[in-house]
C-alpha cells in the first residue's frame, strides 16, 4: 500500500455513504435514466444491457445503509480527501505560475445513487465528474466491479489514479469548457488528455516516496482495464471502435505513461 501520510494536503469530500440512495418519483428520475441510457449507448450496449442496469439501480435505490456505519471522517475518506488535496495542490502550483486561478472541485462519496447538478449519480455510470456543479461522484464499490468483471488488479494507486483522472476533467472544465455534445472523437481525446493529467500528477509525487516499488503498475493496469476495447470484449464478446468513448486499452496505457514519464503539462496538450 503506498504510503499517503507523506502527502499533506486535503480536498473538499463530502461523505453521503450513510444516506439511503437518492430517489426521484421512486427511481433515479427521467434525467438519471437518460445518463445512464446514454453512457451504455455510446459504449456500444444494447437494451437489454441497459435494462439490466436500471434493475441493478433499482435494487441499489431500494437498499438502505446504516449511518452510524459512516459517522466521523474513516480510512478511506482520508484516502479519497487526501489524493485529492494532493493533485488539487499540483494544479494550483500550475495554474498560479501561468497566472491563472485554480478553483478545487468538491468530491462526493456515496454508495448506489445520489443526486448531483447533472441530474443524478448512479453506480452503473462509475466514477464521473459533472461540470454543472463541478462536482466529482465516486462509488466506492465501483472499484470492487472493476476488479470483479474486467480483471482488474485494484489496489490504493489504482484508484488514486481514477480521483487524479476526475480532477483533470475538472482541470478541462476550468481551462476550456466542457461542452455536453461532444463527438465520439472529441470524447475520446479529452478521456485520454485526462488519463495524461493523471498521470501527470502521480509524476509530481513519485520522488516523496509515496509508492512502493512496482506499485504505479496498478494504475496503468486501471487503465488498461476501463479502455473501450476491453470493456465491450467483456460485456458484449465484441469490439465495435466506432462507439468508443474512452479510447482502448492501449491509448490509455500510453495517455497515462506520457504524463507520468514526461512530468510535463505540455505533453498533454
């Protein structure tokens, strides 16, 4: 496990896993249902993967958690709090010496659905970032199905790497604007500039003595876990590159390594 503790700074998290799943008219809500109808539409899924989904919300909604569970500031919202106050306090160094202002993003923690400024946040979408609210949403089980259907090996760095991924949409948002309507390619590229800023950020920690030897190879496996290819190969038994959102395995291998290698802003350009 990488050792956090030399890492200083702390992010805005917001701590919902003890709240029972937002519901909306009984169910995610007409927005909600349309995020997730699009997300498995552009990964190439069919309708009876998204009805699977929305059963897998509805059960998810229907579920209560115990708040006592989640009361006080636990190990993992100090982890979660304190990669993100690490790639907040890299951004704001960037931002300051090209004599710009870098606003922090707010991360929200919760577990099976939640509201969010995009109209709802649920564990079939996976960890996103909304720009109306410039709010970060991370399940933390999200992370336990990662490593359950696509193979992935997991671990602490692994999901650093997802928080750092997040933190350069919002990182896009400030610089550029994220526009809703983006093409397929134009997706693609601002998935794979993100993966570059994550890695970027795991760059300006490498030399604090943070990671163990080898341990970085968990977040170029997450990468190589959530590209396209890979994904549909497991959900669907067939790859389909014109619906590809995120880029493939590949791409986000070498997206993360570029920043990671380079330490430069530049490189991700």
């Amino acid at each position: 496990m990488a050792i956090w503790n030399k890492l200083g700074g702390r992010g805005n998290v917001e701590d919902r896993r003890g709240s029972p799943a937002t519901m909306i008219g009984g169910g995610l809500g007409i927005t909600g249902i349309v995020l997730v109808l699009l997300m498995n539409f552009l990964g190439g899924g069919d309708v009876g993967d998204v009805l699977n989904q929305l059963q897998n919300v509805s059960s998810q909604n229907a579920q209560m958690y115990n708040a006592s569970d989640f009361e006080g500031t636990d190990e993992y919202e100090v982890f979660v709090s304190t990669v993100l106050g690490s790639a907040n306090d890299m951004w704001s160094d960037v931002f300051t010496r090209n004599n710009l202002v870098y606003n922090e993003p707010k991360l929200v923690l919760f577990r099976g659905g939640t509201a969010s400024g995009c109209g709802g946040a649920d564990s079939s979408v996976g960890p996103h970032y909304c720009p109306l609210d410039e709010t970060i949403y991370l399940d933390e089980t999200f992370f336990d199905e990662l490593q359950r259907r696509f193979g992935a090996t997991g671990g602490d760095v692994a999901e650093a790497y997802v928080i750092a991924h997040e933190v350069g949409h919002h990182v896009q948002q400030q610089l550029f604007g994220l526009r809703q309507d983006q093409s397929n390619a134009e997706s693609i590229q601002a998935e794979l500039q993100a993966d570059c800023f994550a890695g970027l950020w795991a760059y300006s920690i490498k030399d604090l003595g943070v990671f163990e030897p080898g341990e970085i190879h968990e977040a170029i496996d997450a990468a190589s876990a959530v590209g396209d290819d890979r994904i549909q190969a497991t959900t669907q038994g067939r790859v389909n590159p014109e619906s590809w959102t995120h880029g493939s395995s590949a791409q986000r291998i070498s997206a993360f390594n570029k920043g990671y290698e380079s330490g430069s802003v530049t490189a991700c350009e």
